[in-house]
C-alpha cells in the first residue's frame, strides 16, 4: 500500500468539490482590481493564482500548509540525533496538510531510494558539459533529459481521463525528486572533485544525509542539507521559479520539462542566483580589507559604493516580503550555534547592522530587510562548498519539492492552461484616457 499516495488521493477527493462550486456558484465575483502600475511593474500583487500548499504574508514570512518555519522545523519528525528534520517528511505536508509520522516517513524513504535509479544516459548528459558550464545550465539539461522516463505521456499517449492525470504526475514528480539529490552532487563532484569522482547513495540514509554524504561532506552537513531544501522548498506561486513550473505544466508538458523551466527561472541574480552574488559581492568587500573585519563605517561605505554605482545590494528586498525573512533567521540561528565565529558570519551580521538603514536612506527598496539569500551561502562556504556558482543548485532541489507538489494538485484539480491577456501601449493610453 502506498500510504502517502492513498492519502493524497482522499485530500483529492475531499477537495475538488470545494473548487468545483467556487467555479459554479461564484465564477463571475470580483476579487481584486488591476491597475496600470501592476501591469507594467510584473504584475506585482494581482491575485491571479491559487495554491493551498504555502502562502507568504508580507509581514510574517512564509507558512507552509498553515504551519510557520519554526513550527514545519519543531513538528516533523527527524532522524536520529538530528536537529533538523527529513526532507521526505516535508514532501508528505506540503501534499496532505498533514504533519507524518515517523513511521510514515520511514515508508516514504524507502519509497525514494526505491525511485532513485539514474539511467546512464543522463551521467553522459552531465559529462558532456565543458568543466567551465555553469552548474544549473547542467542541472536544468540532466532533468530534462530524463523526459523519456515521464509515465504521464506515456498514459496521455494512450487515453488517459483527466480525473486521473494527478497520479501520473505524482509517480513523475515523486521520481524526479528522488533522483535530483544524486543528479546535484554528481555535478558537484564532476565540476570542483573530479579527482573524487561519484559517490553512490548509502542506502541507510534518508535524502539530506545521503546527499551530504555523496557530497564527501561531514556532519552536520547533513543537516545543512535538509535545513536548505526545506527552507527553499515553496514560497507561494507568483515567484519566477514556482510561477514557471505551474505555466509550463498547465499546458500538459510533464514535470521534466517543467521543472527544467523553473530551474532556468531560478538561474537569474534577481531570484535564486542571488545566493551566488551575495558570497561574490562579500569577497569583494573581503578582498579590499585584506581579511579584517569591517567596521559600521567601512561597510557603509562599501554598500554605498554598490549602490552608486547602480547594482542592487544582493540579499536584500523581496517583492513580497516587508520584513526580515524567516528563511533567513532560520540560517542565522543554525550560524549561532554552529559557526559563531566563523568571518563571512561576521560580515553577514555587520551587513545587517547597516544595509537596511541604508537603504531606507537610499529610498527605492519598498524590503530595506535581509531575504534568504543573503544568509545561505554563508552556511556552505563554512563546510567547504566555497564554489558559490553551485549555490543555486541546492535552492532548485529545494524548490522542486513545492513546485511539484503543487503541480500535482494543478492536475489533480483540473486547473486551465494559463492564458492571461495582453494589450498594447496605444490600448493602455487609449485605456486611461477614457478613464480621466
Ligand atoms: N538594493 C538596491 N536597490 C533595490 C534593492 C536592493 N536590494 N531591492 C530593491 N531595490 C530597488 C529596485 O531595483 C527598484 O529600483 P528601480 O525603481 O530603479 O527599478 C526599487 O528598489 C523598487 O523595487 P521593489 O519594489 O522594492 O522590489 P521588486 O519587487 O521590484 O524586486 C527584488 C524585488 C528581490 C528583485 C529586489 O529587492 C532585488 O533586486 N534584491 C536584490 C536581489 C536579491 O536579493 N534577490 C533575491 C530575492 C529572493 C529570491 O527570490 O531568491
């Protein structure tokens, strides 16, 4: 018995009536107003996108399912001696609302190792690529390559009904998250140790643990791992990542092709590249001090510097967001208790004392407040992963988790291809001058 898919499939059940009579009984109720600032500006807050599996408050940060960063971190259970809990476990919340048991977990981790055999064609994919490619360019091609494995076009091929295209998407998308971990530290190894060459997985361990060890990394890496997917996993579906996987898949394309667009959606500086900045912009300011620590007045000065010459400060400002990050303070916490003292901790810190005055002063930013990015790749430079162009690889494994989970529940309740409408600038003109 598949305990998590027979539960996804009563929520299914459960839910769709909910969505049905919304269409039927309330299909023509206003929700929202669109204005030209929005249309022009990326249309920044319309309500256009429904998903029950996270929401972002601009004050409070992110929920998943209802439950807050602390709570998802304190409440799902955790392998032994870890502080932080399975990634396996997430994937059952973010699908069911549930939190797992520890039993429950332990089915759906043999279920994953179960699922992650790699064909050799995609190693050769990865092989293909100079040593100088960037690592997503990789990771965006290795997913995409295993299109041909996709049990939902092989069904739709055949005559599948609608009502069954989430089950489908479930085993694709359940494969494909099983397989990413080995498919980002096969790149790593490729890229940065090719002396080391490929470790398989340790079928002992659950997904964080096996990828720190394929990583040749120590504890507590493995935490590392998991804290990082999880905190990366979802944050809501307006974002370029989560609202690429959900366009591509309306259109049917299967959850490789999908993913692969959301992962070229997180390969630029102003979304998930931005963890690389952050770690490119501090060296830097690390490079001009010769390895001192800052003073307030010193990094004034570097982040002004940044600022006149017209770059943004990574790590700062969120379109959503109107306050510290909670994916942030989540790192910086875990930095407290196990790297203190650690130097680029210490920048980070002494960033925080300054930037978001500064850029209140500055007066653009609507966020003068830290985002995710600005703490991440603090963390893994501390264990060793110094190579931050492969810092948005790990955000992309994360992230895959929400995307498809939501994918999954775009099939399962019969969401349209997405179409909205677009106008001229003569219409638009034409548009306002009527109104005034
Ligand atoms: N440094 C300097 N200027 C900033 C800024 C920052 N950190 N954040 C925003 N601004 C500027 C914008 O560039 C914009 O300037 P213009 O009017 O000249 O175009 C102005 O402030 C208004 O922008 P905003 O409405 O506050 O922010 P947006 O919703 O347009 O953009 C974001 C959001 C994240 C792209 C932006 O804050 C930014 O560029 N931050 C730095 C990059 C970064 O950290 N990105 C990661 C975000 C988290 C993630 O998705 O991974």
């Amino acid at each position: 018995m598949n305990n998590l898919k027979d539960k996804l499939y009563a929520k299914i059940q459960e839910h769709r009536p909910r969505t049905a009579k919304l269409l039927e009984e309330h299909g023509d109720t206003i929700i929202d107003h669109v204005t030209v600032a929005q249309v022009i500006g990326g249309m920044r807050g319309i309500k256009s996108l429904v998903t029950d599996i996270s929401y972002l408050d601009p004050l409070e940060g992110i929920r998943y399912r209802g439950f807050t960063l602390p709570e998802v971190l304190e409440k799902l259970p955790k392998p032994e001696g870890a502080d932080m809990p399975y990634v396996e476990g997430l994937y059952y919340l973010l699908l069911t609302g549930e939190m797992p048991t520890k039993e429950e977990v332990k089915y759906l981790m043999v279920d994953f190792k179960n699922r992650r055999f790699i064909p050799r064609y995609v190693w050769d994919v990865i092989d293909a690529f100079p040593s100088n490619s960037h690592p997503m360019a990789i990771l965006s091609a290795a997913v995409m390559s295993l299109e041909r494995e996709s049990h939902f076009n092989t069904s739709y091929k055949k005559g599948m009904s609608k009502m069954d295209y989430w089950s489908c998407t479930y085993e694709d998308a359940t494969n494909l998250l099983a397989k990413m971990p080995l498919i980002g530290a096969y790149i790593y190894n490729k890229l940065y140790h090719p002396e080391k060459g490929h470790r398989y997985p340790d079928p002992s361990l659950d997904l964080g643990g096996n990828f720190a060890y394929m990583m040749g990394k120590d504890k507590p890496y493995d935490d590392v791992a998991r804290m990082y997917f999880i905190i990366h996993a979802d944050h809501e579906s307006g974002n370029v990542s989560a609202h690429t996987g959900h366009l591509v898949a309306s259109s049917l394309s299967d959850v490789y092709y999908a993913t692969s667009a959301m992962i070229n959606g997180l390969a630029g500086p102003l979304h998930g590249l931005a963890n690389q900045e952050v770690l490119r912009w501090l060296q830097g300011l690390r490079e001009q001090m010769n390895g001192e620590i800052p003073s307030d007045e010193e990094m004034k000065k570097y982040v002004w510097e940044t600022l006149n010459s017209g770059q943004v400060i990574p790590g700062y400002g969120h379109a959503v967001l109107r306050k510290t990050d909670p994916r942030y303070t989540v790192q910086r916490e875990f930095c407290l208790k196990h790297m203190p003292d650690d130097e680029l901790f210490k920048y980070v810190d002494a960033l925080y004392k300054v930037v978001p005055d500064i850029l209140q002063e500055h007066g653009k930013a609507k966020n003068p407040w830290p985002n995710v990015d600005a703490q991440s790749g603090v963390v893994q430079w501390h264990y060793g992963v110094t190579q931050y162009d492969f810092y948005t690889v790990l955000f992309s494994i994360g992230r895959s988790f929400g995307v498809l989970s939501n994918i999954i529940w775009d099939r399962a309740l019969g969401y349209s291809l997405e179409r909205p409408k677009s106008i001229t600038t003569e219409m638009l003109e034409e548009m306002v001058k009527a109104k005034n």
